[in-house]
C-alpha cells in the first residue's frame, strides 16, 4: 500500500491522515501535501495510519515540519506509535522541534 493523505480543514487548521507506507517512494507526495496547504496556521500530522516508515519518511517528516514553521504555521505530530516515538526520540527530533510538538502517544508497533 502506497501512501494516502486524506486533508481535512476547518477554519485555519488542517489535520493531514496519513495512511500506508512513507518511505523513499513516498516522501515527495507527503512534502507536495504539505506544500499545497493555504490559509492554514495549524497543521497536524495524524501519523495513526503509518505502516511503515523508513529513514527517508522521518526525513520527510521533518523537512515537512522545517517548511510549515517557516510560513509560521504551527504543527503537532499526533497518534503516534510509542515504537515510532522512541526512533524520534532516538534521532533527537523531540528537543529539535519541542517535546510539544508531539501529542496523543498511542500503544503498539509503528
């Protein structure tokens, strides 16, 4: 399964459901959603439906947040896996971006 991102906005926040795989064949449609949003100044990033994600989608992940905070949009990273928290912890994006920026901390396997 490729990657699906269903956008949901209201008002001047968008939540992005991603669903599927995010990895080196994937990344790009993730950073042309995010691209694509206007008129926002919230973004969550719904990460519940990942699969898989490789070190190009964390990559991704965080060149996406980079480019958001430049247009001074704020992000969360919600229904995180444990697992997948403990690899950005690991990586050290928590004190990069803020441990705020990472919300809703589900159970279970990324």
């Amino acid at each position: 399964m490729l990657l699906q991102i269903r956008t949901e906005i209201s008002e001047q926040r968008a939540v992005l459901f991603l669903e599927g795989v995010l990895d080196i064949s994937t990344v790009d449609f993730l950073l042309t959603g995010v691209s694509g949003l206007a008129g926002v100044k919230e973004v969550d990033l719904d990460l519940a439906g990942v699969t898989f994600i490789d070190s190009t989608g964390i990559g991704g992940i965080s060149k996406a947040v980079t480019k958001l905070r430049e247009r001074q949009i704020y992000v969360k990273i919600i229904n995180i896996s444990a697992d997948l928290f403990e690899i950005f912890d690991i990586l050290g994006l928590p004190e990069i971006f803020g441990t705020e920026m990472f919300e809703k901390i589900r159970a279970g396997n990324s």
